[in-house]
C-alpha cells in the first residue's frame, strides 16, 4: 500500500471496527499546505490525488499543487482525480459495455482469457432513456408504457442483462425503478467507500470517501448529499471505468453563504430559480460552486439535490453542499444500514470535514450572500429551466410572451382568444367538453 506522503492513519469505523485512511489533517501537520481552509469539495478530490498517489498517474507534485490551491488564482495545473465509481444511464452507457463486451472478445481471440477485462471501479448502469410516452390519461398507462418499452428494447436489454451476469463491478439497474439521480441519490450512494488491502503485513480496511462521474449533466444531483461528482462524456466515464483518472483543470470556487430560512410557501423549485438567476450572473462557468452556512444547514437533503441538480443551468461543474447531521439523517432514511451512516459520520469526523462550515472558516475564490427569506414564489419557463417567472407577474407575462416573437423568446400568436377551449384525444378517444 502507497503511503507517499506517510498520511495513513486509523479511525474507529463503527461498531469498535478498527479502519484506515489517508488523513487530511496529517498533511497539512506535515505542512504541505493550509488544507484545514480549502473548501469541503476541493479536499475531497486533494484525498483522492493523495490516496492514490505512486508517482505515475498521480505525482507528488500533484499532491502538493492542490494542496496549495489558491482561492483567488489556482494554478493552472490539470488535477488527476480517480473517481470512486461510475455512473450510467442506458442511452449513453451501452456504447461503453459494448467496448468492454469487444475488448472481451478481442483477448479471447489473441487466446488469453476475456475475464481479466473487467471494470476497476464499481458500475452501476440505471435503465431509465429509454421510456416513451405512447398511454396516458388512464390508471394502466404505467404498465403499458413499460410493457412497450421491454418490447422496443429487447435486444438492447438482453445484452444489458449479460453484461450484468459478465462483469463482477457491473450492476444493472432496471426500467420501471425511477431516473438515474434519483436512484443514485436514494440507493446506489453510499457516501464513504472501502477497500481490503495489506498494512504492516496485516489485512486492513481502507475507507475513501463516496466519488463519482457520470454520463448524465445532471449527476450534479448527488452533490446535495455531500458527494463529489459531476457530468462527463462516454470517453471520460470510460476512462475512469478502466481506473484512469478524469482531468480538469484546478477550479476556482465559488463559496454561497446561506443565511435565514425559507418563508412558508416558498418551495425548493422557487429557491434553485433564485439561485439560478443570482449564479448565471455571476458567471460560474467551469467552477465548483459550495453551499454553506445556517441557511445551508436548515435545507433538508432533497432541497439541496435540487440545487445541485439545476448545475448545468447556472453553468457550474457541481453545486456542492458539505457533509453534516442532515447528510447522516438522510442515508439513515433512505434504508441504509445504521453501520454505514456510523462509518460515513466518523470518517468525515476523524477527516476534519463534519459539519456545514461557517462565515469566515473557508477561503473562497469569490464569496456571496443569499437571505433565504428573501426568496418569493416563482415558476420556471415557459421555455428554458433556468427562465424565471416571479409569480403575481405569471398571467401578465404568460400574455406578453403568447404574441412575443419566436427570436425574442415569445410564441408570436397573433388575435389569440384566450378563452377558446379545444378539446384533445386521450388514447385514442376524444375528450368530452364541459
């Protein structure tokens, strides 16, 4: 087992389980850098570079660049990060199993045996592109929409199905169960990994915490549960499949300090519109964005997945909110084992990193303010997600956008009467006017 930086420590996992990790706080004892005031986000990923640095595919110098990262000008230095796992969805996810289902198929032909292609990381490919609406208005439209999508997709899920069967890190998970976030979010993460290994010639556990990319923009919707990860394209997932790291740039990061709370009535879809509004002006474009304060704090789990989730629409490669009691509430809620939540609260305790950071203890590149009581109702649209509509001005702007022309964001209807009713088919049979 690597330890360059002689970082390997214990912790007591749960349950008086003795584990190991590669402590952060060490580190910066050692003084490589001042790492107790980098953002949550930017020291989860310096843990990777550090656990896996062998002078190969991750240097020292990597190691101490990022642990150096300068909040008002990173170095531009492209960080290594090994990702702990792979995410998938079915129609950017088969193109990859087949590369992995050819390569087989190649060693097998060159006489070697096709089993020693297989995954360094675990994969979970969730079928959920491929449904059609082709029933609606009806109590069975459910079950008849996933018995034509079985139809359509036999081919392509049956070999899903081997791949399943093929590769030992490669889990399937079928249609009819909900998106890919959404599983990812409430089964598949576990917030903190582990792996045998061999420490002063004795078997050992070491714990890492829970990383991943996956080929969907808006994997970003884990990030709410203290998770690093992001969107990538196939030949990145693929990449990280094989146990290459994914590149990026040193970012910069964008600290939001939330303060106060929601007033009653104002929903998650009103705040991540605000924030959507306040961040595209910021221009946050290929930075990390990290969520903190009381305000963060006071957001339950499936607000701040929803925040995480609309990173794309404000241009962020994450929304991050850091690890605190609500993050162990929520795993505990979702079914995992009491165990797990133990291991996931006492590896970010022992790591420095538990608890929703407050005003002044992290260094960010750019800080700004948000009163979540400043928060009003609002839709979003009519025609793009990160649009924004404040809701006692719906009906006036829903008429002013109605004969806007198409260039200008409208629908250019001209003399329409907004009190015609027409009526609409329902599987095939007409409507009844009332």
């Amino acid at each position: 087992m690597k330890d360059e930086f002689k970082t390997l420590r214990k912790f007591d996992a749960a349950n008086s389980r003795e584990g190991f990790l590669y402590s952060l706080p060490a580190l910066e004892e050692q003084g490589v850098g001042k790492v107790s005031r980098l953002p949550v986000s930017i020291r989860i990923v310096l843990e990777s570079v550090l656990r896996n640095c062998e002078g190969k595919r991750v240097r020292r110098k990597d190691v101490e660049t990022l642990a150096n990262w300068r909040a008002k000008s990173p170095a531009n230095e492209e960080i290594p990060f090994v990702v702990a796992r792979i995410v998938l969805q079915d129609f950017t996810g088969v193109p990859l199993v087949v590369d992995l289902a050819a390569m087989r198929s190649a060693v097998q032909r060159l006489g070697g045996d096709p089993k020693i292609i297989e995954p360094l990381v675990p994969v979970d490919l969730v079928v959920d592109h491929s449904v059609q609406v082709d029933f609606f208005g009806s109590a069975r439209a459910l079950q008849l929409n996933l018995e034509m999508e079985f139809k359509r997709n036999r081919e392509r899920y049956q070999f899903l199905k081997w791949g399943q069967q093929a590769f030992k890190t490669f889990q399937l998970i079928p249609p009819g169960i909900g998106i890919v976030h959404q599983v990812n979010l409430e089964y598949l993460a576990k917030g903190v990994l582990s792996a045998s290994s061999t420490i002063n010639h004795q078997p050992s556990t070491i714990f890492y915490p829970d990383t991943l990319v996956g080929t969907d923009s808006h994997t970003t919707m884990i990030n709410g549960l203290g998770v690093v990860g992001w969107g990538v394209g196939g030949i990145e997932a693929e990449a990280g499949m094989l146990g290459q790291p994914v590149y990026f740039l040193t970012p910069e990061v964008v600290g939001v300090h939330l303060s106060g709370q929601l007033r009653e009535g104002v929903t998650a879809t009103d705040l991540v519109l605000h924030i959507t509004h306040l961040l595209r002006a910021q221009k946050v474009v290929g930075k990390f964005v990290e969520f903190y304060g009381e305000g963060a704090a006071s957001l339950p789990v499936p607000d701040r997945a929803t925040i995480g989730n609309m990173s794309p629409e404000y241009g962020a490669t994450m929304g991050y909110f850091p690890i605190d009691r609500e993050s162990v509430d929520y795993l505990r809620a979702t079914g995992r084992s009491d165990e797990q939540c133990r291991v996931f609260e006492n590896y970010f305790r022992a790591q420095n990193m538990f608890g929703m950071p407050r005003k002044g203890e992290i260094d960010y590149s750019v800080d700004i303010d948000l009163d979540l009581a400043d928060v009003q109702p609002s839709v979003a649209g009519p025609k793009r997600p990160q649009d924004r509509i404040s809701l006692p001005e719906l009906g006036r702007t829903f008429r002013e956008l109605l004969e806007k022309p198409v260039r200008d964001g409208g629908y250019g209807k001209k003399h329409v009467d907004l009190r015609e009713k027409h009526l609409v088919e329902l599987n095939g049979r007409p409507g009844e006017r009332n």
